[in-house]
C-alpha cells in the first residue's frame, strides 16, 4: 500500500544521490519487459506492474519516454510519474 511505498522510499533516500539527466526511458522499458514476460505467461491475468517514479527533474529524454510509455501501453502495467520539487515538470 501507500504506507509500504513511503517506508521504501524513506529507506532508501539517505542512500541516494540525485544527479542529472533525468532519463526516464531505460527504466520504462526495464520494467515493462518484466510486465511483457508476464503477460506471456500463464497466470497473466493475475500479474500487474505499477511503476511510481518520484522525480525532482525535468524529464531528460522526454521522446524516448514517450515512446517507451506508448509501447508499455499494452502491457499490464501503469506508470505513475510524481514530481516534487520546483522543476518545470
């Protein structure tokens, strides 16, 4: 749930280190092939991927981006983008 995400996310913060550029393709298209292995598989229909990307930049490589989430578009996967933070987003 919510809670579980805001503990992760609490947990690995002080870990972390925000650089530039912000390119969100790669990480689009690594967790759409897990949602794509899924979909071929035959529990499918039990098996969907949500991924959240809390982000403090301005999408870097927003037309690769674009078509990542186009080509996840029929996969069993939402993609949530938050962004915090004064970014022109």
């Amino acid at each position: 749930g919510v809670e579980g995400i805001v503990q992760a996310y609490s947990s690995c913060l002080p870990h972390i280190r925000f650089y530039g550029p912000t390119n969100f393709s790669p990480i689009v298209n690594h967790v759409a092939r897990f949602a794509a292995q899924a979909a071929q598989q035959q529990e499918a229909a039990t098996q969907y991927f949500i991924l959240l990307i809390i982000t403090d930049g301005v999408i870097s490589d927003m037309e690769e981006t674009r078509q990542a989430v186009v080509q996840a578009s029929r996969l069993p996967m939402s993609i949530i983008i938050v962004g915090v933070g004064n970014a022109d987003f």
